[in-house]
C-alpha cells in the first residue's frame, strides 16, 4: 500500500460500528510517522432499520468523546461492506474522468436505489473495477448528521476485503506504514474492528491511497467546502463593499444636488443686484469714452484750459495745489500739500500713469514736512 504524506491535517479520528459497538482510534502525525493518540470501544444502540436515527446516535457518541477526551473533529468514517451496493466490472482502458461516467452509467441502470440521492466510489486496477454504492440514508443523512453535531466528515471509505495488519504491543503496521502505541493505547485490547477504524484515520490524514474507496461527493469535501466558504466571504466582502461604495456615492451625489439647488437660488436672489453691476459698468465704459474724445480733441491745445482741465481730473483725495507759475521750457511749477508721503506718492503715480495726458514725463522737485500731519512740495507739469 502506497502512502502520500499530507500535512494538511495533523490529527484525525477513525470510525467503525459493527454489532451495536462503536470502534474510534484518534491518530496524530508526529514527524515523519504516526502515533495512536486514544482509542475507544464503545457500545451505540442502533437500529439497522433506521439508518438516520442511527446516524444521529452515533455522531452524538463521537461529539461526546470529542469533547471529554479532546479529540479531533476531523473523522474518517469507515463503512462496511453489508452496508453498501457492490458492483464489479471489467472496462476497457479509459481515462479515469470517462470510466467515472461509464460507473455512473452502470450503476444507474442497475443500482436498487433508483430515487435516492445515492453516493458512488470505485477503484480500478487493471481494467477491473470495483464500485459500491451507498444509499441515501447511510450516506448524506449520516453526513448532515455528523456536521449538525458539529464533525468534520473528511471522508466516508468503504472497508477493505483484505486489510494486511500486523497489530503488536507497541505498535500496529498496516502496509508499509507503523502507527505506534502510547502508554494509554497499549492498554486497549486491539481487534480487527480497531484496525479497521485506523484505516478510516490513515486514509484522512493522507489521502488518495491506492485503492481507497471513498463515496464523499467532490463539493461535500472539507477543502472544497472551505474554498467556498471562501469564495462565498469574499463575494459577500465584495458586494458589501461595491454597496458602501454606491450608497457613498449616492450620498456624495445628493449632496452635489443640494449645493447646486442653493448656488441656483443665490443665483436668482443675485438677479437685481448683477443687472445694477451691468448698468454701473456700461455707464463707466461711456464716461471712458467721452473722457477719451474729449483728451483727443484737446491734445493738440496747449491752453490754460486744457492745464486745469487735466489737474482737475488727476486728484488724489488728502492732496491739493495751493500755487502754480510758470516755469521754463514750457512747464508748470504746481506747488502743493499732502497729507502724507503715501498720498503724495499716489498722486504723482497718477500723473506717470496717465503721460498721455502730458507732453512730457512729470518732475518731482522738491518735497518736506512743513509741520506734523502736513506735507509740502513742488512739482512740474508739460502740458
């Protein structure tokens, strides 16, 4: 018997009932062999007739010695041959996915129990297969039995015809693999039934074995279950996330809607006050114009008047031209007072700002503090 090491699963518990009694080994890998941890025999009353009740009682039993002994969960279910369909055939070399469906084919033509939702395990060799079918009683009842009672069935096998065991004080073979006994084991009295049970453990922590029959579907299988418990979290994960994301959304956009609804009524409220701007504005934009008809037709004057007439439109408030004279060159001397030197220095930026109104660029020639809060200067003008 060929063994694959699998560490998935440290510890495993096997099962077997026969005549009322049931047979538990529990088996944990240590290193690269195993150890039998704990075995039982205990008596279960079974009704052959009620397969479910009994399914029921006996996961009852397993889940107490589960939890007075500490054992593991994770069973390996060994059923035996009086409880299962045997089918026999020679098949022509397939691939192992066809001769499932060829089994299939068979078995529904001559299966005894047609209706039920019945589970199938074969094995081949040679071209000679051997199948057995377990009724639906004996198979998902027990299974849901089992999970109700809070057990992890990793598979249900069917017992061996030939099991080559070699049961010592201190140890059990079966094939090539040893199981060793503790203090506590050896003290059990070992059976063939107890072999059995060890069988069931030996298959879950490594399966596959050659020859192994199991009859637990792929989707009831612990890895499988556990994949879609998985993918199940995940998709859940998913659309929880995908709603937070559109009810924020939706927040965000109603939100966007409540704003542009308020700006829409300031808009509106703001209706007179933007038509006055306007009015304001093209009022502006034709006193600019006629200010700038009126400096094109005075340009090429040099009159007193014009003079006045650009000194009175370039004022600064805090600023005022007490005397004026003639200076050389065809300039104005202005004499005047600020109030502060900042005035002072916006007004004659009023005069560089707007040379277009001079004949030449305005002079600054003297400026003082005549007395506190008083400024006095002299500046010349070309008109």
């Amino acid at each position: 018997m060929a063994w694959e090491i699998s560490r998935q699963t440290p510890r495993a518990v096997g099962v077997y009932t026969a005549g009322g009694i049931l047979y538990l080994v529990e088996v944990v890998a240590a290193g690269d062999g195993f150890e039998i941890r704990q075995a039982f025999r205990r008596t279960v009353v079974q009704d052959n007739t009620e397969p479910t009740m009994a399914g029921s009682r006996l996961a009852e039993e397993i889940k107490l010695l589960c939890l007075t002994h500490g054992l593991s969960r994770r069973v390996g279910l060994v059923v035996s041959r009086e409880e299962c369909y045997i089918y026999e055939r020679v098949y022509p070399s397939l691939e192992r996915k066809e001769l499932a469906q060829a089994i299939q084919w068979d078995i529904a033509v001559n299966c005894p129990f047609a209706g039920q939702q019945y589970w199938t395990g074969f094995s081949a060799r040679e071209g000679r297969v051997l199948a057995a079918v377990l009724d639906e009683e004996r198979g998902l009842a027990r299974w849901q039995a089992f999970r109700e009672a809070g057990l992890e069935v990793g598979e249900i096998f069917l017992a061996p015809e030939e099991l080559l065991a070699r049961p010592a004080a201190d140890a059990v073979c079966l094939g090539d693999m040893v199981f060793f006994r503790n203090a506590r084991t050896r003290e059990e009295e070992w059976s063939e039934e107890m072999t059995l049970a060890l069988y069931g453990a030996a298959n879950v922590l490594r399966p596959g074995q050659e020859g192994a029959i199991g009859f637990l579907p792929e989707d009831f299988r612990p890895e499988k279950r556990a994949w879609l418990s998985y993918a199940v979290g995940l998709a859940v994960i998913t659309v929880c996330l995908m709603a937070e994301v559109f009810l924020i959304n939706l927040w965000l956009l109603r939100e966007a809607d409540q704003r542009l609804e308020e700006a829409r009524q300031r808009y509106d409220w703001t209706a007179d006050a933007r038509q006055q701007v306007a009015t304001i504005q093209q009022l502006r934009a034709e006193t600019e114009a006629l200010d700038e008809a009126l400096i094109q037709l005075s340009a090429g004057r040099r009159s007193w008047y014009y003079a006045f007439y650009v000194l009175g439109l370039l004022n600064v408030e805090d600023v005022w031209l007490t005397h004026f004279e003639p200076a050389e060159d065809g300039y104005l001397r202005c004499r005047g007072e600020a109030s502060s030197y900042g005035a002072l220095m916006e007004y004659f930026s009023l005069f560089e700002d707007n040379s277009a109104l001079l004949s030449a660029p305005p002079v600054l020639e003297h400026f003082e503090q005549a007395e506190p809060g008083s400024l006095s200067f002299t500046m010349k003008l070309r008109f």
